[in-house]
C-alpha cells in the first residue's frame, strides 16, 4: 500500500497577490510553481523548507472572502518559533508574542489577509 507523503493545503484567496506578498515577503516563503493564464496569476504553489502550501485566486463561485478562512488553522513545526516571530516582525508583520501551550509548543501565531490562522511552533521540553 502507498502512504501519503506529503499534506499541502489549497487556500482560496480573494486578491492573489496581497496573499503572494504576505506568505513571501511577509514569512519568508518562495514560489516553487505558478500559473498565469494572459499574464495574471491566478495560482502558485509556495515552500518554506519543507512546508508547502498552494494559493488560488478564488472565483465568483467560492465562499465570501468574511467566511473563507474561518475556524482553519494551520500549524509548521519549525526548530524555533521565537526566532521566526523575530523574523517576520522585523518585516512589518503583526504576529502574537510567542507562547507555550499546555502541551510544551512554543508559539506564534498569525493570520492571513483571508483569515485563515497560520502558527509555527516548536517542541520545547515544557509542559
């Protein structure tokens, strides 16, 4: 039996490229793929180590940009939160002050221009 691989979430965004700007400019992710019918970016796949995600531009047909990501979070295991939260701060973004939840993870989180809630955290031996 084949396993799975690899999880790699498909996020509907109102402006495509507000959202490019936040996850590339913003966290430090970089275009692996896109596609661009007459010239518009309309998808892209991007990486952060070993973490990937896709964008799409959503249609007429999709739910409202209020509702999109309500209620999702996504969470990236990294080797450090605090130093990520340094990071994307000194880029402008706003990010919560890294926390330890009760199950020992070092936290950050942030959310996108759609609402979707992202959080990188790391192991840390508290709990």
């Amino acid at each position: 039996m084949n396993h799975a691989q690899q999880t790699v979430p498909l996020l509907l965004v109102a402006d495509i490229n507000r959202s490019r700007d936040f996850y590339c400019d913003g966290l430090g992710f970089e275009i692996t793929k896109k596609w661009e019918p007459e010239g518009h970016l309309t998808w892209c796949w991007l990486q952060h180590g070993g973490a990937g995600l896709m964008l799409q531009r959503a249609g007429a047909d999709h739910a409202s940009g209020g509702t999109r990501g309500k209620g999702v979070t996504f969470y990236f295991i990294c080797e450090d939160a605090e130093a990520i939260y340094l990071e994307i701060s000194a880029r402008g973004m706003k990010a919560s002050k890294p926390t330890v939840a009760f199950y020992g993870m070092k936290q950050t989180f942030i959310s996108d221009p759609d609402g979707y809630e992202l959080c990188f955290e790391n192991q840390t031996g508290e709990a």
